[in-house]
C-alpha cells in the first residue's frame, strides 16, 4: 500500500521550471499530501485525492500516446485512480497505461515525473465534483501496439498534431518533458526509486 509520506520527497523533487500552472499544482499537492487523512483513497472529494497517469513516447520517439476520457470528452494521457493494490505510484500509471491502451511499456527506460496537475473533476449522479492531484510520468512504449480498452479511443499522436487533438497546455508540456528526459543522446533520466 502507498502512503502518502513516500510521495513526499518524489513531489518535491519535480521542477516546475518556468510553468506556473505545474508550480501551484506541485504546491497543492504537497499541500495535500501533508495534511489530508486519506490523499490516495478515491471516495476523498472534499480536499480531491492523488491519481496517477503516463505520457507514453512511441518507440521512435516522435508520438505520444492519447485517449479518449468519456466523462471528460477530450484526448489525455491514460491514467486514473491509485489501488489500494499498487505497490507504489508508478506501479498505478503503468497499470492505468496497460488498463486502458493495452500498451506495452519498455522497461529498458526508467519512468520520469513529468508533470504534476491539479485539476476539477465535475460531478456525476454518482459522485460530487472534486479535485484530481494527478502525477504524470514520462514512460517508452516498447511497441506500436495499442487498443481502446477502457476508453473510447486511442491514438498515437504525432507531435505536430497535439493542437489537431485539443490537447490542454499541462498535457503538451508534459509531452515536452518527456520527449526530452527521453531524447536520443541525452542525459538519462534520473530513475524513480521503488517505492515511489
């Protein structure tokens, strides 16, 4: 089971850089993770609970895996709820990957927090309108294979086409941050520890 202490450190690590959007939803969420009783468990609306999601390169490096969210009705990176089963956070995304896509992850490139985005999630007979603290990490697929699952789409998105895809600012720069943590001669990336 994660606890919230073990992504204290991971939160703190990530650099906003120069977004101002990523920096608040970093605070926020460290916020979160500090003071709320039960910041992973689903049924949290009041103060919103952490999700997990993966910005997913294709193996050339020049797509970026999207879905179809049927509430929401636009294209996002795959992710959702923390199980109580996830032995850490990056377990979550890679089971949410996989869920919803049927993608395949290399396991040869190390996962990468690429974003952090605090967003509204709107409410639905079922349950209130609350707030998602999602976690995103860069990851490579190991092939081009893919299948709507969970969603009602899936596409491998060239990167001249994120605006064609009405892809929101906080997932294009997520992208952007992975193609470059994963970009051909570059520095690795720093690998997560389990864990985390």
């Amino acid at each position: 089971m994660i606890e919230a202490s073990d992504l204290v450190s991971l939160v703190e690590s990530f650099a906003p850089d120069d977004d101002p959007r990523a920096r608040h939803s970093r605070d926020r969420t460290l916020a979160l993770l500090r003071t709320a009783t039960w910041p992973l468990d689903r049924r949290a609306f009041t103060s919103g609970h952490i999700t997990a999601s993966g910005l997913v390169l294709s193996p050339d490096g020049h797509r970026v895996l999207l879905v179809f969210h049927r509430r929401l009705r636009r294209w996002l990176q795959p992710g959702g709820h923390v199980e109580p089963a996830d032995p850490d956070i990056v377990s979550a995304a890679r089971r949410e990957v996989r869920e919803e896509t049927a993608v395949e992850l290399d396991d040869g490139a190390p996962p990468v927090l690429v974003g952090i985005d605090v967003h509204e999630i709107p409410a639905t007979p079922g349950e209130p309108g609350h707030v998602h603290h999602d976690l995103v990490f860069g990851f490579v697929a190991r092939s081009d294979g893919m299948e709507s699952v969970e969603a009602l789409r899936v596409a491998w998105c060239p990167w001249d086409r994120l605006d064609d895809f009405a892809a929101d600012a906080p997932v294009q720069r997520a992208a952007q941050r992975t193609r470059a943590a994963f970009r051909p001669g570059g520095a690795p990336p720093r690998q997560l520890a389990a864990g985390r």
